[in-house]
C-alpha cells in the first residue's frame, strides 16, 4: 500500500498528499541539495535574494521562513533583520531540518516542525514569511495562505518562490521536455526516481499564477503580484497584509501611533 502512494504522489489529495510528501522529503533529505544546485543551475540563492528583497525587511525585524527544507532562505533572512532581530524556519519533515540546522549550525530554537496549514506560530507575530518551492506541495494552498496571513502583522509582507509553467510555448516545450526526461534520470543516478518524478507532475497540477493570486487576495493579502525569472519556469508570488485602516489613516497623515 504504501507503494501504491508513493507511484501516485502527485495524483492524491489532503491527508494522504500530506504523508506521501512528508516520505519522499524524509527519503531525498540528504541528497536534495545537491539536486537542486544542479536542476536550478545554482541560481536559486540568487532568486531567494531577489525574493527577499521585495519584503522590505529592517534591522530588528521578525521573519518566519514556512516550508523551510534545508534553510537556504535563512542566511538572507538573517542578514536583513541583522543580531536582533529573529529569523525562523519551520518545516513539517524532521529530516529536512536536520540538514538544515548541520549546514548552518543554527540553534534549535530557530528550527521548528510544523505545518503550512496549521503553523504553530502565535497570530501577527511576524513581520515577513516566506516560502522556497513549497506552496505546491502543500494539501490545501488556500489554507496555508491563510495561515501565513494570520502569523504576518499588520503591514506584514510574504513572498513565494516556486516553479511556474513558462507562457511562451517554445520555451514550455523544452521545459517540460527536460522535466518529465531528463530529470527522472538524474533521480535515477541517486536512486530517487520516483521522487523526481513527482516535481513534474505537481509542477503540471500546480495553480496557475493568476490562481495564485486570487487564493493569496481571497486570504486576505493586498498589493498582490507576481515576477517570472528564468524563463517562466520560476516565479515570485508577493502581497501584504493589509494595516487597519485607522492605523493606515494615521500613517499617511504623520501622526503618531499608539
């Protein structure tokens, strides 16, 4: 039976979708950076960068990092909010963060599990989140959304970085080409094919970006957007929640807050 999962990963839903992640995680843990520097042409650090950068993070900030994996958002999250500030990840498969807290020999306390879709995060505490190619695999998008917003403070902004299907056809068809080909076969080498299968095939299923958007303004985000990078096949989703509108009278009018 658990085969059986494991070949329909990208085919199930809710529950099941939740374990049969959790497992193929857990299996790829410690070769999954190695993957992925070689799938992204070790620009994914550059794209979190840019990610990032349309938070509007300052010294003393607090930052949370949803669906963290290894931790590769953490070092530019930390180098925002700077020695007092806080930047946090959490991630629901254990040995996804062991590898994260021996890359970067973070305390503990800056790692957590927990899930997209219930954060063990009290409620406005953050001030930025941030997820690196995880929405997707998550088992209710409109509720890790939700999610994100409750644990953002007012004014609080979120960005996403994820694989998108690139617009331009020609560009699509040698896209998918070396997703649904010649990615199998690197999996292949290290033994997870299966696992490397999945990535096209949620990639397939994925909402689109303007479906994106509407579940992330649905939860409450304003200002919500998108920015494509390499190709079309990556793309940064970003929005904010919104301030109260007392609050947002008096900052527009330089008055002083309570």
């Amino acid at each position: 039976m658990a085969t059986r999962v494991e070949e329909q990963i990208w085919s199930v839903e809710g529950t099941q979708k939740r374990a049969a992640v959790r497992r193929m995680f857990a299996d790829i843990a410690p070769t999954y950076d190695l993957l992925n520097g070689i799938m992204s042409l070790s620009l994914d650090h550059r794209w979190r960068a840019i990610a990032v950068a349309t938070l509007n993070l300052k010294p003393g900030d607090r930052a949370l990092d949803v669906c963290c994996g290894t931790g590769d958002f953490l070092p530019p999250l930390n180098k925002k909010v700077g020695p007092n500030g806080v930047a946090v990840g959490i991630d629901f498969c254990p040995p996804m963060l062991e590898v994260a807290a021996k890359k970067f020999a973070l305390l503990p306390k800056r790692l957590s599990v927990g899930d997209a879709c219930q954060l063990p995060v009290a409620s406005s505490k953050f001030d930025a989140v941030t997820v690196g190619w995880g929405i997707r695999n998550v088992p209710d998008v409109d509720r890790a959304h939700a999610e994100i917003v409750r644990v953002l403070r007012p004014g609080g902004r979120f960005a996403s970085i994820d694989m998108a299907r690139p617009k331009n056809r020609l560009v699509r068809a040698v896209s998918e080409f070396v997703m649904n080909s010649v990615l199998p076969m690197l999996g292949a080498i290290i033994g997870k094919s299966k696992a490397y299968t999945y990535l096209p095939k949620s990639i397939q299923k994925f909402r689109t970006r303007e479906q994106l958007e509407a579940s992330m303004a649905s939860a409450g985000m304003v200002d919500v957007g998108h920015r494509d990078l390499f190709f079309g096949n990556i793309c940064i989703h970003f929005g904010r929640k919104p301030e109260p509108p007392q609050a947002s009278a008096r900052a527009s009018s330089g008055e002083p807050q309570p």
